[in-house]
C-alpha cells in the first residue's frame, strides 16, 4: 500500500460533507496504519469509476476518481456495511520507479450504515487501488494499471 505513494506522499480524508475539512492526515511510516485500521472489518470493497486525469510535462498529473466504499463488518445486531460515497482528489508524480500519489484526499460525500447479508462477510479483508489515465497526446501511458491487494486476515493482529 504504501509503495503506490512518494516517499513524500499524503493521503488526507475530509469530514463526510464537508470537502474543505481535512479530518486525518497521514505521510511517510504513517501511512502503513491504514491497513490496521481497515483491519477491523471482515472485509472491505471500493468500488471506483468516473475517473479523470490531466498529465502535465513536468512530471506530475492531477486526477479525480469517484468511488463507493464498502466496509463490511460483524456486530451484535448482526451484519452491517459502512457505505461511504467518495471522490479522490489525487496528484501523482513520476518517480523513477513510476507514477505515484503524491496527494491523495479521499472526500467523503456521504456516509451510511445498512444491515448487510451475513454470509457476505465470510470472504478476506481486501482493498483495491487503481490508477489509470487515458495516452497522452503523445501517444504514451504515463500511469498504468496498478492493483496491490492486501489481506488482514492474513496479518498479526495489533
């Protein structure tokens, strides 16, 4: 997760609502602690598409990507998912080992909890980022496909 970032990188999450308001922020070594924090739930989905992205000749780019995501998790009244519509507000740059964010801010536009299907929580906790943009005028993909996934259920429990 980290490696999609510079070593440099941010990515910020705003208040639901309330795109000016930066709630959290997180850089460097900080940025491995997402995971833990998704950890808690039996399994999570993103679901991401009306991207955009502009590539300027300095090396960086700016994009927008809405999304839906889903946090699915086990409580005592039974199975729940947090669903949080989101935009990524990204700026990337091209490092020698290729583009990376250098900013991600997830705006949260809303948030809602729903009773979810029991048995849909039975599957591993995954999370899924892309970066994609369309060739340039010249011809070149600049940011190609990229799709780590990642397991805690597979990892120690903090």
């Amino acid at each position: 997760f980290t490696a999609l970032f510079a070593p440099d990188g941010v990515l910020a999450v705003t208040a639901v609502g309330d795109p000016d308001t930066v709630v959290s922020e997180r850089s460097g070594a900080s940025l491995s602690q997402i995971l833990d924090r998704i950890a808690r739930f039996d399994r999570t989905e993103h679901r991401v598409g009306g991207w955009t992205f502009a590539v300027a000749d300095d090396g960086t780019a700016t994009g927008r990507v809405e999304g839906e995501a889903h946090h699915h998790s086990t409580t005592e009244d039974g199975a729940e998912d947090w669903i949080l519509s989101i935009m990524y507000v990204d700026r990337y740059v091209r490092t020698p080992d290729g583009w990376r964010f250098a900013r991600r801010t997830v705006q949260v536009r809303e948030a809602r909890t729903v009773r979810a299907d029991p048995d849909a929580t039975d599957a591993p906790t995954c999370v899924w980022w892309a970066i994609r943009v369309k060739p340039s005028t010249d011809g070149t993909v600049p940011i190609t496909h990229c799709s780590p996934r990642y397991s805690a259920r597979t990892r120690a429990s903090p």
